[in-house]
C-alpha cells in the first residue's frame, strides 16, 4: 500500500493548542502517533512524506 503524509509534528508541543489536538503532553502525542503509525504502515508498505520533514 502506498501512504502519503505531510508533517505529523512529532515532538512539537505547541501543535498541540494550535490545532486543538487532544493530548495533554508532546510524550502522550508522539507516543499515540508512533502506535497509529506502527499500526497501519508495514515492511511492504511505501510512504512518500511531501511536506515538512524536520
């Protein structure tokens, strides 16, 4: 499967107010976007990042 994604803002605390995100720390936030992450995209499984990557 292919995937396409843009910046997940891992490690940013400050996406979290500015875009509402519902999580009450940047640790709660990675650690929830790293299990969704692991959950969908496997070994065989392409991802093309087309926007900010650091």
């Amino acid at each position: 499967m292919n995937f396409y994604i843009s910046d997940l803002h891992l490690g940013h605390y400050n996406v979290i107010k500015m875009c509402n995100r519902p999580f009450s720390s940047v640790e709660e936030m990675d650690e929830t976007l790293i299990n969704n992450w692991n959950a969908a995209v496997h070994d065989e499984d392409d991802v093309y990042i087309l926007g900010d990557f650091s």
